[in-house]
C-alpha cells in the first residue's frame, strides 16, 4: 500500500473577486492575518506527512514561486541583526529544493484539467489536492484526518460537509449509500447540481486524496458545469472501478475565495493568536456595542 506522499495545490485562478488588489499580487499571496493564505495548505499538507508539493500555477504567479525558495540575502541580514524572531518565521515559507514544482496551466480549462496536469510529476501513486480556498482550522489538520482514515479505506476520498440549501448550487455534491463513522460511501456525485436535482446537503469541500486511476478519467473527461473539466466528474466516472468515500473531517471551513469568508477567517485566526486576541477582543467589544446601540 502506497503512502501519501504528494499533494497538488491547483492555484491558477485569477482571483477577480479580489480585484484590485489581486491585480499584481496572486489571491494566494494575500495575507491572512501575517501569512499569505498558500502557507495554512503547505503547513496542514506537512502535518499530513506530504513530502512533494505541487503548484498548478498560470502566468503571472511569480510572487507565488518565489515565496518558496530561499531568500539568503534577507536571511544573512536578519541573521547578522541578531533577528532570532524573524528568522523563525521565515522558516515556514521554505520548501526543500527537488521537493517543490511548478507547472503552468496556460488556459483556465477547469479543476479537472489543472490537476491533470500534474500528471507526470505524481506518476502512480495515491496523492492529495488541496483547494488552498478552502481554509479548514481543526485540532487534526483535515488533510491528516483523512489520510488516517484513506489507509482504512482505499479508492478516492473526498472531504464533505453540510451546505445550506440556498448555497448548494455552487458544490460538488455527494451521494450517499451509506455512511461508516466520518466515511461516506458513495453511489454518486455530481457538481454544481441545480437545488431541486442536489442528491444531498453535503457539499464537496476542497481536500482530496486520489488514486492515480483519476488521471484515465480526467484524460478522457469532457467539459462540464460551466464549461469545464470538473475534477466531481472525472471522480464520479470511477466510482464502479476505484470506489469513492467522501469523509466528513472534524473541523471549521472558511470559504476563502470569497471576501466575506476571508475576513471572518482572518479574525478566527487573529483571535486564536495569544498575541492579537485581547486587542482584537476588545476593539470587537466595542464595535458591538456601538452597533447594538445604534440599532
Ligand atoms: C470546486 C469544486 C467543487 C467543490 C468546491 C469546494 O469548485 O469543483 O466540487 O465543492 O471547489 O470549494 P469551485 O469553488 O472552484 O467552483
């Protein structure tokens, strides 16, 4: 049985909700509290024993690539300074060389092309794909909890959780035989289904471990919701061979790729930093009772 070894981080969207400010700096790179939102997946894949890191990138992106080598000349400086704190953060942001790639996905053909593309580089092994979007904070890094329960439960495994009716349109959406524990076993799953034809309220969320039968499907998969190669149909096509799981982690989602969903991420994590929370909380304090007055 193959580990994990490998995860694929689909980052080539243009991020036009976040325009301007993702006009020259890639949604990736915006900061979340002091870390740019690609560094909360790169740490949650390490703490699921991911040991390669694979960016499916497009033009422009650079400030991403960069972000992940060495910056020696920063690191001499602060070093030289006696700036023990700063170096330490710096860390984080370091992926070895050999064990970190790039491959440009010059046209938006949709999340099944993107990880497609990723083809070579992950050969025949079983591998994650993490929607950086999709921030998850949990006390066991999603991305850990399901490749515990993925070694007990072979075949594809994505992570689900309950979505109001009123946003299920905009998920992949599983459905359900039965369910072991977190584990779902699925007999389908279809992306963005209209509300009346959602098979369940339990939506797709960005965290995937994948056996490397996906690449057959997505290689032969046509465009699907909105035009795409959706990655929900290539899964869904290898249900009957492979087998597919859907595991509902422990643990609270921010949708990211939202503005909304980023700022309420951003105070979660703000207030769960010893350093920040009693400033927070209280500048919070006020605004609330300032708002309940004036209502
Ligand atoms: C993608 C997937 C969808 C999933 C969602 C989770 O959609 O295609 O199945 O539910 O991520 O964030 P997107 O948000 O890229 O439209």
């Amino acid at each position: 049985m193959k580990p994990v070894r490998k995860a694929v981080f689909p980052v080539a969207g243009m991020g036009t909700r976040f325009l301007p400010a993702t006009k020259t700096v890639p949604k990736e790179m915006l900061p979340l509290v002091d870390r740019p939102l690609i560094q909360y997946a790169v740490d949650e894949a390490r703490a699921a024993g991911i040991e390669e890191f694979i960016f499916i990138t497009s033009p422009g992106k650079t400030a991403l690539e960069n972000y992940f080598g060495a910056a020696p000349a920063l690191e001499r400086t602060l070093s030289e300074k006696g700036k023990t704190g700063p170096l330490e953060a710096l860390r984080p942001s370091h992926v070895a060389e050999g064990a970190v790639s790039f491959v440009r996905q010059e046209n938006p053909k949709g999340l099944g092309h993107a990880v497609l593309l990723a083809r070579r580089l992950v050969g025949d092994e079983p591998f994650a794909v993490i929607l950086p979007d999709d921030l998850i904070r949990a006390r066991t890094p999603a991305l850990k909890q399901m490749v515990e329960a993925h070694s007990k439960n072979r075949g594809h495994m994505i992570a689900t959780e309950s979505v109001c009716d009123d946003r299920i349109s905009s998920y992949g959406v599983v459905d359900i035989e039965r369910r072991e524990g977190a584990v779902q076993i699925l007999r389908g799953l279809v992306e963005k289904p209209r509300p009346e034809e959602a098979p369940s309220q339990s939506g797709v969320v960005g965290r995937y471990i994948l056996e490397p039968s996906i690449f057959e499907r997505l290689a032969v998969q046509g465009p699907g919701a909105g035009g795409e190669i959706q990655l929900t149909d290539a899964i869904a096509a290898d249900i009957a061979e492979t087998g597919v799981n859907g595991f509902e982690f422990d643990g609270e989602r921010f949708d990211c790729g939202s503005v909304s969903g980023f700022l309420n991420a951003t105070i979660a994590y703000a207030l769960d930093r010893p350093d920040l929370i009693d400033n927070l909380q209280g500048f919070l304090r006020g605004r609330a009772t300032g708002l309940s007055q004036a209502a």
